[in-house]
C-alpha cells in the first residue's frame, strides 16, 4: 500500500468557474508554491488580488477555472488541478466565399490560457491534462463570446500541451547581453526634415501611440492575407493601453512591495518623435520590467528603418542599464533586422513555446496560425 489517493475518473469530474473568494485565495497560494515559493502569502495574496481586479477594458476579464469531483463546485479542500483564462479582442484573416469571395479581416474573440497548476499532491493523475481537455470542451462551446482561438505558453516542453490540444509553435528570440554590449554601426537616417528623437512612452501618451498602432497593425494584416490568399491565416492581439497600464502597475508593485526599491518606474517605453507628425505612433518599444529576474521583456516595437530599430533598442538598453538589468528579450524579430540591428542573431527560444490551438471547427483554417504580435500579450 501506497497511501496514495487513486485518481477519479474523467466522467467524476468538473471544470467550474471559481466564485467563491476562499477557493480564489486556495487557487492563487496553490500557484505560489510554484511562481513565487520564498515569497509571504499575505504579499503574494496581495500581488494576486492586482493581477485578477486589474481594469484590462471592455470584454477582458480574469477568469479562473478548478477541477473538481462532480458536486462539489467551489470547494477549496477539492480542487485536484487549476488554469486562468483571459478573454481578448484580437484579429483574424478570414477567407470569404460566394460573391464576395476572398480575403479581409475579421474581429474575433480570443483566449490566453495561463497558469496551469496542480497540486502536488494531486500530480501524476492526469488532472492537469483532464482540465485543459475540459477547457477546450468549454472554449468551442462558449457563445457570448465566441471564442475563435486559444493560446498558451510554456516552458514545460512541447509535447504536454500538444498532447493536450494546443500545438507547440516555435518562436524567435533575440537576447541581448546587457553589459559590453556594442552596436553595429549604421548610417544615419531621416523622416522628413529633422531627425527623429526620443521621446518617453508613458501613460499620458500612450493611447495615441496604441490607436495609431491599432490602425497599422489592420492594414498590415490585411496586406499579408492579401498577399498570401491561400497561405497561413494570420491573429493578432488588439493592442490596448489599458494592458500596458497592467503591466505596469504590476512592476510597480514588484519594484514597491517585494524588492522594496524607492527608485520610482516613469516610463513603459520610448517613441521617436517625427518632427513632420507628432501624433507619434510609427516608431516606439514598449517594455515590461521583471526585476526579480533581472529582464527586460519587449512588449510592442514598431520601426520603419533599420536605424530606427537601433535607436530603439539602445533606449531600451539604457533603461535596463539604469535598473542593473542582465538581459534584454524580444520575441519575432525578423531575423535579418536583428542582425543589422545588433549584430546578434535569433534564436529559437529557450525559455519557452508558443502554442496555439482551438481553431473554432467554422474557421477556413488551413495550415499554421501566425501570431503576429505574441509578446503583447505574456505576462500578466
């Protein structure tokens, strides 16, 4: 004899929404002992308590889902495996027929898996895989909204989550070494009468460089699916600032309560600033800061020259200097600018995978998905 509990079978189970704020405080100290194990609960319950009331906009809410024997629904002395879910708006190419047969742009639903956990006690069951299987069940048949396609990361390896629905994605990644770093050189480079210059991206001026990326990142992808008819559709995140704003009051929570740094975060990012149009929005980097890791993540880059991505990331390499970073990331950088750039290649990514999965079974789906802007997303 074991001692061991023998796990229930699927059809004893249910995946259900958590309501109860006891079973949400079991939920996230569950998650603790994996994410955060030296951190206090009370201040892991605190960090935890942002990150689910954070006000991420119209239709983005923080869902978070237990499995559980039937019956017993929100039970925090059950719960055998645990996944969050964000729902957000995204975009989609989409293939018409008939009369107007051909390619444009669709808004869809779309939903970030994350945070999959279960118990050690409970592992080596088959509940984590039942949970995302469930999921999945409830994701194709969700209706207000729709949701069209799911994603995750992780870092756990491919063969867990394509094993459970979620096809691993290989993704490129450009890390830059923080000290002794030394750019190429490069000829310098002009929009319209003057040089552009830096500017800080903040949260006073961070909603005109989102609607303006908005308005570029549709036309760009209609451009592709144009271009492309019968090739890999393509989905995208709608960037929204209110997200980066969660970002940042995150990192700022970091900063304050855990490294207990008094050194104040005043900026999110730099934009070059074109004398010709200041409304601003072709050329910025939006970062997020993970401290404790000593990383800086890019977010958002958005760029027309090869110089302009250079300037960028040296802005963004002094912001990591000043906060002793080691290392800077950025995910789907075309591989031959990031050598132009920096001198540095990509590579495929080390730390995690991409996956994606549930295409809705009315999608023209055909081939791969590509994410057009995966790092937008990560983190929250």
């Amino acid at each position: 004899m074991t001692g061991e509990t023998p796990p229930q079978s699927a059809e004893s189970l249910e995946l259900v929404r958590v309501t109860d704020p006891d079973v949400l405080r079991q939920v996230w100290l569950n998650n603790k002992e994996h994410f955060a194990p030296d951190m206090l609960d009370e201040l892991w319950l605190e960090k935890a308590a942002l990150r689910t009331r954070l006000d991420l906009g119209p239709g983005v809410e923080h869902k978070i889902w237990i499995l559980v024997p039937k019956g017993k629904g929100n039970d925090s002395s059950c719960i055998l495996s645990s996944v969050h879910t964000y729902d957000r708006p995204g975009l989609m190419s989409h293939r018409s027929e008939g009369d107007k047969a051909g390619v444009e742009l669709k808004d869809i639903t779309v939903a970030y898996v994350l945070l999959v956990f279960t118990p050690r006690e409970h592992r080596k069951k088959g509940y984590a895989k039942t949970t995302l299987r469930m999921l999945r069940e409830h994701l194709a048949n969700q209706t207000n909204p729709a949701i069209d396609l799911s994603f995750l990361y992780s870092s756990v390896g491919r063969d867990f989550y394509s094993a459970s629905g979620w096809p691993a994605v290989q993704s490129r990644e450009l890390v830059m070494e923080v000290p002794g770093l030394v750019f190429p050189e490069l000829p310098v480079d002009t929009i319209g009468t003057k040089p552009c210059e830096p500017e800080d991206v903040t949260v006073s001026n961070l909603q005109v460089i989102m609607d303006r990326d908005i308005e570029l990142l549709r036309s760009e992808m209609l451009r592709h699916a144009l271009a492309t008819p019968q090739g890999p559709l393509v989905a995208a995140i709608v960037p929204e600032a209110r997200i980066f704003r969660g970002q940042l009051a995150i990192a700022l929570f970091t900063n304050n309560k855990v490294i207990k740094v008094d050194k104040p975060i005043t900026k999110i990012g730099v934009r070059l600033v074109d004398h010709d149009k200041p409304s601003g929005g072709d050329m910025f980097i939006i970062w997020t800061y993970h401290l404790q890791s000593k990383l800086l993540l890019i977010l958002r880059v958005r760029y027309r020259t090869i110089h302009q991505l250079q300037c960028l990331l040296k802005e963004a390499m002094k912001e990591a200097q000043e906060w002793s970073i080691d290392k800077l990331v950025v995910w789907g950088l075309d591989d031959d600018h990031a050598i132009q750039a920096t001198g540095i290649p990509n590579g495929d990514r080390t730390t995690a995978w991409s996956c994606i999965g549930h295409i809705r079974q009315d999608q023209d789906h055909k081939g791969t998905v590509l994410l057009a802007n995966e790092a937008y997303i990560w983190g929250l």
